[in-house]
C-alpha cells in the first residue's frame, strides 16, 4: 500500500529509516508494524486522529517507551534508545506535549540542561558565564526574545513552549556536536502565540538546513505548508504516504478517519431544535484566576454546547469548575429552575450533574476495581445505600449487568476488573456511572480520548439519545469534526475568555476552518506565510 | 482491527476480584501456621492453653487498635499516632476513674476522647493540607507529652473493684474477655468495610482518591470519619489495657507504633491504600502476637525482637509490593 521510494546502491544513505515498529498495552495494539523513511533535511509529518499512535510512535522514537518488535537505524546503523537520554546523546530530540521545563531556574540552566557537565571546570565547579554565553547563542539562533539569566517560570507558555523548542532543536547542533540531528516535534504549535510562531517556522526552515524534523501537528493547512513527505496513521497503521503536492486537507482527512465524512456519523438529524426547551444549566461570571476568567453560558435541556480552544485555552479548567470538582475564585452556577450557587461537586451530584473528566485512568476510573464498583461509584449517597448506610449490593450487580447490556460493554461482567478493559469500554463504564442517575446535566470532557472508532460512534449515539430525552450536554474536546457534528452552539475559549460563539444548526453547520480561525491568536496565518517565505516553497501554499 | 481490541482472551478475563483476594490470603496464614508449628517445636511452653490465653490476652489491645487504623491505611493515609491515644486515653481514664464515680461508664468515655482526638487528627490533616504521616507524627508527641503530665511521669493504679473483670474475665473459658471483645469488634468492623458506605467508600477513596473526589464523594468528610473510627478504637483498646494491667504507666501503648503498622501490613493492606482489609488484619495481629510471645518463649532478647520485628515489616511490604506492581506508594 505505501510506495517508498527506491534507494539505490549510490544513493546517499537515510538520517532514519525504522521497519516493523509495533507496540501492544495488554490487548490493544496502538501500533502495527510501522515502517518508514526520512532522508536527509526533509520535514517529515505524520497525521492521524488522536489515538492513531502518534505519540506512541514518538515515544518509541525518542527511547521513552521500546517497542514490542520492529527495527530502526539513525544514519544506517541500529538505533535501539533505552531512554531519552540516550536518545538525545545520539541526536534523536523532542519537544514533548506537556511542557518538560523546571519553572524555578533561570532559563539557560534548561536551555542547556543534559549538557552541565560540558561546562564543568574541574571537575565540580560550573562555568556559569560559559553557561549563559553558550545560552544567549542559542536563543539568538533560535530568533527568540528572552533573557536567558530570568526565571523561566517568568515566562508565558508561548515563550516557555518557543524555549523548549529551541533547546530541542539547537541543543544537539550547538553542544552535542551533533551534525545531522533528527528533531521530533509533537504539536509543536499549539501553544505558540503569533511571533513564537513566526520564531518558530524561521527555525525550522534553519535547522531544515543540517537535520530533518518530524513534526505532529494537528493543523492540516500547516503540515501541508511546511512537510516534504505525510504519512497517515490510522488506528496504528500508516495508510498512506504521501507528498503535499499530492494531498490537500480534505484527502488527509479522509484518509485519517478511513472514510469520508458521512453526514449521519455525529447523528446530526437528531441534532434537537432546544429554542423552546428550559435552560438546564446557566453559569454565571465564572472565574478561576489564571485558567478562565468571567465565562458566561446557558444551555436548554436536550441541547449540546460545544467548546474548542487550544490547549492552554482553559477549556477543561472551565469544565471542571462548572462542574464543582475544582473551586473556582468567582461566579455562580444553577441547575435547572435551582438558586444559582458556587459550584460544588457533591451538591451537583445529587441534583442531576455528572463530569466525565479527561484523564480517563487518573481522574475518570479506578481501573484496578470492578467495573460494577467503578459503575456504581458516584451513586454511593442515594442508589446504592438504604436508609442505614448499608450498601447495596445486589442492586449494584444488576444495575452494572443492564448497562454492560445495553451499552455492549464488551468482555464486561460486573466483576471484571476494569484494566482488562479497552479505552473505548472503560469509557462506557464512566458514562454509566451517569446514566444510571438519570442526569440532568453532563460536562463531558474529551470523553472519546483514546477510544477506538466503533465505541466512539457509540458515544456519539449515546449523546443524541441522551438530548431526546432532554439532557443537557456541555461538550469540552479537542476533536474539531467531533465539535462541530455533535454541537447545537459552539463557544471557542482563548486564554480563558469565551472569543467566539458560533451557530451550529444541523442544516448549516460551521467549517473547520472557520472553527480553527477563531481558535487561533491572530495573525498565524501571516507566520505560516513568512515560512514559506523564507524556504521559498511558495508553491505549497494555498 | 477493533475486534481483536475489545476481546480479550476468556481465559485471562476468568480471574475474578475474590479469586485474586483468595491467592493473596495464603501467605499470610502459611506464615501463621508456620510460626505456630516453629514455635511448638522449639519450646515447650508454646502450644499450652495457658499460654493460649496469656497470647490472646496480650493481642486484644493490639487488634482493636489495629482494626481502627486499618481504615486509615486503607484510605492512603497513615495514623502514627495511635499508641499515644492509648496512653492519653489510659492515662485520664485512670484519673476520671479514681476520682469521679464514672464506675463502667468510663468505657463511652474512653470511646468517645478516642473518638475526638483521632478527629482532631484528621481534621487537622484534611483541612490543613498536611501529610497525614507529619499530622500524626506530631499528635503522637503532643498527646504523649500530655499524657505523661496527667500520669506525672509514673504509672498509676485505678482503685475500683471488679473493673479488670471487663478485660481478664473469661465469659468463654479460657479466652479472655479483652480477646473476645477484640473477636466481636473485628467480625463488627469487617461487616463495615464489606457492607457500608464507609467501608465503600474507604476502598473507592484509597483507591483513587481523585476519582472519588471527581465523583462527588466527599472525601475530606470520609476521611475524617476514618481518623475518627481508629481514634475510637485506640480509645476501646486503651481502655481495656489498663482494665488488663490494672493502671496506666508511662510505657502504655509505647509498642503499639510500630506492632500496629506491622500487624496491618503484614495482614496485607497495602500502604499505598484501596487493597487489604479488616479481614486481613486479624491474620496480622496473629502473625505479630505469635512471633512476639514465641521469641520470648525462646529467650530471644528484646533487641533482638526489636530487629527481627523491623525486617517483618520491610519484608511484608516488599512481598505486597509484588502482587501490586503498579501501585504507587505515598
């Protein structure tokens, strides 16, 4: 199925090349023999959904985790990283999702870290002068604003992010002695504002120069723009590989989910008309200092409200202080005809709400427990206890026995212990846990993370039943195409503040482009444009 | 693709929570048995019913402690300071019973100061924001400081008659009362942690205290309740040591530290909280009361129980760290 192109006895040899990569978690295969290429300064892009293995492909890439078979070589020889760190020593570096900075040092200890003992004089003493003058030159390389002697703490997550992505990719090249170095970038841009991100395509179009990237990145119109070779990954196998002139965002896309795009895959004719329906929910000067400030917003029974931003969009803070799981510095909450109150889980909990949380294994479920204890966790106050506090356990049973039935809990019973199941069934459990309250009110956050496809159109049918019967959803995701199919409004948070609210009627409903236009900072267009710019691939614009 | 996802092989879906539980009790009563047949070898006195009941006397005070603070491991948290409620609980008992006419009433009492002071333990950890090992770590010396002003620094007598009845009498032959209060509070606790919601939500708690409090549990209010319940239970078991020995001494409870953490994780509650149970504890509490009464036996010196007692401990845990592998120990 994927062409490679030959490489011939006199062709100059590949910066890497892996054959096989395959990777299981108990019964789930995130990875199925992955093979690929990159050559020397290219910019090599995967895409995928989320849970299609990129990031697991990065893992194994970067020595983080080791894959279960599969072989790669880093400039023709056997690369097998045991951990980062050799990773990194052979010129294999990351910038990872989550922020991997200390905060309490100042911005050249990180900036070099990994590389003290380079400026180490006799044997204990650190040059810190070397130390700051070896940072100052990478920071200017890198065309970044920041002095490197304050505290990185000081610094925005733009800046942070701008920070790590030059430790990443100059780091090796300025101090590693490293002259080819492969940078592996996941979602590099998602937290840059307008001038990191023109700092960044700048650097990237440098570092082209000696090294080849592979990049992760959401933003289809950006990968198009700066790759020279997409792979897709679906569901842990590439399925294509392909070159930007041979692609656009709707055949990527395709490709990505493995079909095109049916109308009735979010159940948008059941999508309910709510004009005349009573407010379920009405959140009132919202504020959590820091996460999201002054957020107002009401939904009608039976209708889905959808919010997107970006990761530091405080989207998911929000979710959890609506829902009353982490206190918030300001404003109220009411459930249905209810007196607006400070939000507070438990008191939520007992008038109808139920908060699906993201984290699935850390916050949603106690995967080493039952899956009927786990079903019946949030109900301990009322269902599942009579008068005496007694706990009831044959209800418990049966409860968990119907849903495992009605939901197609797959290899459930209520004693199976819950790591033995798959993503998209632990998640069904969660969703239980609700639905045999019969909520009033759901804040799902992210609730088909890491769930394979066929349990995500479930959810999906799930969440259209849900509104016939008049529930109110408040849908957090990062899914674009999940946004706009499920939602009836779309609110896009930036920086914590609500910057847009857009009309998502099932006859008419919003493009993704416009959706990622206002979840953007201004002007990101005008960065991608200075890239190409600089790299002269004008061509690859569009 | 997504079939073979969602269809793990039956054969690995048969293990069952109470199968798991079941493979796990067997070492801890190996061990019992184990030391029970070492012992009898060894010595002479060991496997009498004299010493039967000499054994179980000295265990009772060590098992209703050591049911109350299981609760707290249970929950991921530690209660160090257990012993010292002992001794605080013995020491004004003594006082309230030789200077008011309390007569049996003093067992509420005792109860109830426990009761209190484990609160003001968990109050202090929960609302506070402090480790429950500093928390503890603290009360232990302020209710010991306490105490040993209360007793003056020695040990003294209560002066009501009859009172030892309630721990050396033997309503069942042979078994003493302390014993057999010990016996009914274990079979009372052990229907708590199975069948209530404050066992429930002990296990959910400790298990992922998170996803409880995301849940809506409320996790400070249970935790409290726990501190409360071990605090009751030292109360309990203060109360009926000195009803045993007849006063309260500075040394009251001063083995209780480090016998009750042994005794609840040699039983197999995890100290990283949501596995073990009440009903482990009692196999513990066997295992520790055996090991302490058959080295006396043999005339092993107390230094040297001292070590051997500290290697069990460090032993169980690495043993229990096996079975959980992904378990995080706070």
């Amino acid at each position: 199925m994927i062409q490679t192109p030959p490489s011939g006895p006199g062709a100059v040899p590949l910066l890497f090349q892996a054959e096989g990569l395959t990777k299981q978690y108990e019964v789930t295969t995130v990875l199925d023999r992955v093979g690929f290429e990159v050559p020397h300064n290219k910019i090599v892009s995967f895409v995928g959904e989320n849970g299609a293995g990129k990031s697991t492909l990065f893992n194994i890439l970067s020595g983080v985790v080791q894959a279960d078979a599969g072989t790669m070589l880093l400039h023709g020889r056997p690369y097998h990283p045991t951990g980062y760190g050799p990773a990194a020593a052979s010129g294999v570096t990351r910038v990872f999702q989550e922020q991997s900075l200390v905060g309490n040092v100042p911005v050249y200890e990180n900036l070099l870290l990994g590389h003290d003992h380079r400026f180490a004089r006799a044997g204990q003493f650190i040059d810190r002068k070397a130390m700051i003058a070896a940072a100052e030159a990478l920071v200017e390389a890198a065309g970044i604003d920041v002095d490197v002697r304050r505290r990185t703490a000081d610094y925005d997550f733009s800046k942070r992010q701008s920070i790590e992505i030059a430790r990443a990719c100059l780091a090796p090249l300025h101090l590693g002695g490293i002259a080819h170095p492969l940078v592996l970038l996941d979602e590099p841009t998602s937290a840059l504002d307008r001038r990191d991100e023109e700092a960044f395509f700048t650097l990237i179009a440098k570092l082209k120069l000696v090294g080849s990237l592979l990049f992760v990145s959401h933003r289809l119109t950006e990968v198009l723009a700066v790759s020279d070779i997409i792979y897709v990954l679906k569901d842990g196998e590439l399925v294509e590989r392909l070159t930007p002139a041979e692609a656009d965002e709707n055949l990527l896309h395709s490709l990505m989910v493995g079909r095109t795009r049916a109308a009735d895959y979010y159940h948008e004719r059941r999508q309910r008309d709510v004009a005349d329906a009573p407010i379920a929910l009405k959140v009132a000067g919202l504020s959590n200092h820091g996460a999201y400030e002054d957020i107002d917003l009401e939904i009608h029974a039976g209708e889905v409200i959808g919010i997107g931003g970006l990761l530091d969009s405080g989207k998911s803070a929000l979710g959890k202080g609506i829902a009353g799981v982490d206190p918030v510095t300001a404003g109220t909450v009411a459930l249905g005809g209810r007196s607006a109150v400070r939000p507070d889980i438990g008191r939520f909990v007992r008038q109808g709400l139920g908060y699906v949380p993201a984290e699935r294994l850390t916050e949603g479920m106690i995967a080493p427990f039952s899956l009927a204890w786990n079903l019946s966790l949030a109900s301990g106050a009322d269902l599942f206890t009579n008068a005496f506090g007694l706990w009831r356990r044959k209800r418990e049973v049966e409860t968990a026995a119907r849903y495992i039935k009605e939901l197609a809990i797959r290899s459930g019973r209520p004693e199976v212990i819950c790591t033995r199941l798959s993503g998209g069934n632990q998640q069904k459990v969660v969703l239980a846990r609700w639905l045999c309250r019969d909520p009033k009110v759901l804040v799902l956050d992210n609730p088909t993370r890491g769930v394979d496809a066929g349990a995500k159109e479930e959810i999906y049918r799930l969440i259209r039943n849900l509104t016939d019967l008049g529930v109110a959803i408040l849908l957090i995701t990062d899914e674009l195409l999940e946004l706009v199919g499920l939602s009836n409004r779309i609110l896009i948070m930036q920086y914590g503040r609500i910057v847009a609210e857009i009309a998502a009627p099932a006859d008419d409903k919003p493009g993704e482009r416009e959706i990622v236009a206002w979840m953007l900072p201004q002007g990101t267009s005008d960065a991608l444009e200075s890239y190409t710019a600089a790299v002269g691939l004008a061509g690859h614009a569009h | 693709m997504t079939a073979t996802v969602d269809a793990p092989p039956a054969s690995r879906s048969k293990v069952s929570l109470s199968t798991a539980i079941d493979k796990s009790l067997w070492l801890p009563i190996a061990v019992v048995l184990g030391l029970g047949l070492f012992f009898s070898f060894e010595t002479d006195s060991f496997a009498t019913i004299r010493n039967f009941t000499a054994v179980s006397g000295q265990a009772g005070t060590l098992l209703i402690v050591c049911l109350g603070s299981t609760f707290v491991i249970l929950m991921g948290s530690i209660d160090l300071s257990v012993g010292a409620i002992v001794l605080l609980v013995g020491a004004s008992s003594v006082q309230l019973l030789n200077h008011t006419a309390l007569g049996n009433g003093i067992l509420p009492v005792a109860a109830g100061l426990g009761a209190l002071l484990g609160a003001i333990n968990g109050a202090i950890y929960v609302f506070g924001r402090i480790p429950s090992f500093v928390v503890t770590l603290g009360s232990l010396s302020v209710f010991s400081g306490i105490a040993l002003q209360i007793l003056e620094g020695r040990a003294i007598q209560f002066t009501l008659d009859g009172f030892d009845e309630i721990a050396i009498g033997q309503l069942i032959p042979r078994l003493p009362n302390i014993a057999l209060c010990g016996l009914v509070i274990w079979a009372l606790v052990v229907f708590i942690a199975q069948r209530t919601r404050f066992g429930r939500y002990t296990y959910l708690i400790g298990g992922g205290e998170t996803v409880a409090r995301t849940a809506g549990i409320p996790v400070r209010r249970y935790k409290i309740y726990a501190f409360a319940l071990s605090g009751l239970l030292a109360g309990v078991g203060g109360i009926l040591a000195v009803a045993r020995l007849g006063a309260a001494g500075p040394s009251l409870g001063q083995d209780l530290l480090l016998n009750s953490l042994a005794a609840i994780v040699v039983g197999g509650t995890s100290l990283a909280g949501g596995v073990g149970g009440p009903h482990r504890t009692l196999i513990g509490v066997l295992i520790i009361a055996i090991l302490d009464n058959g080295l006396n036996l043999m005339g092993v010196s107390q230094y040297s129980q001292m070590i051997v007692k500290g290697g069990v401990v460090i032993a169980a845990v690495l043993v229990s760290r096996e079975r959980t592998p992904t378990a995080v120990v706070k």
